[in-house]
C-alpha cells in the first residue's frame, strides 16, 4: 500500500474503497449463513447446512453464497441461518431443521419472502 502524502491521495483512496463497495452491495448475491459453533452443531446444523446445499444445487439456483460462521450468540435458537439480501436487513431464523432449510431457500431467497414464523425477532 503507498502512503498518503496528501489529502488528495487520501480522497483517492476513499474513493475507490467506495467504488468497490458499491460494486460488492450491487452485486446481487445473497448470503446465507449457517451457525457452526459447537451448541449449533449439537443442535443439527451439520444437517441443515446440507439441506440448503443440497436444495442450491438440486433447484440449480446462482449467486447465492453460503458461509459457515461460529456461534452468533442465541445458543437456545440453534441451529440459526441468518438470509442476507444486498440492500436489505438480514433476516435471522432459528431451531432450523432440514425441511424448514428448503423452504427458507425456496421461499425466502428465490421468492424474496420473509417466513416469519422462523424468524428470531429481536
């Protein structure tokens, strides 16, 4: 990385970091993320998380990239899956099992709706 020696190297800078954003948020993907922490994988996350890749590759649906991440902190709702939209607030659904996994990739991601009786409102 060069060093700024100016302000205009500075407003440079911050400029692309904003165009990259912008690419990155216009995008389109959806990001879905399974809670993989210990209590989450107790709980069937191991399961759930096959269930959404299966049914990604089964509807041969695209960008959608799937992450695991660690505990995300609400252990009595595991196994969680957290649905986020570019543009939008990500959505949190708790105790998912296999069938409730499809059903949150057929409904939520492809066909944009929230199922809100998954859902972990806060």
């Amino acid at each position: 990385m060069s060093t700024i020696k100016s302000l205009d190297d500075l407003k440079k800078i911050r400029e692309e970091a904003l165009k990259k954003q912008q690419i990155k948020e216009s995008s389109g993907k959806t990001e879905v993320i399974v809670g993989m922490g210990t209590v989450g994988i107790a709980a069937g996350a191991r399961e759930t998380l096959k269930a959404i890749l299966e049914t990604i590759e089964k509807e041969n649906l695209s960008d959608i990239i799937v992450r695991q991440t660690g505990n995300i902190g609400l252990d009595s709702y595991e196994p969680i899956v957290q649905v986020a939209v570019s543009g939008k607030d990500k959505v949190s659904y708790g105790k998912v099992n296999p069938e409730m996994a499809q059903r949150i990739i057929k409904e939520h991601v492809v066909e944009g709706e929230i199922i809100s009786e998954y859902q972990i409102k806060g």
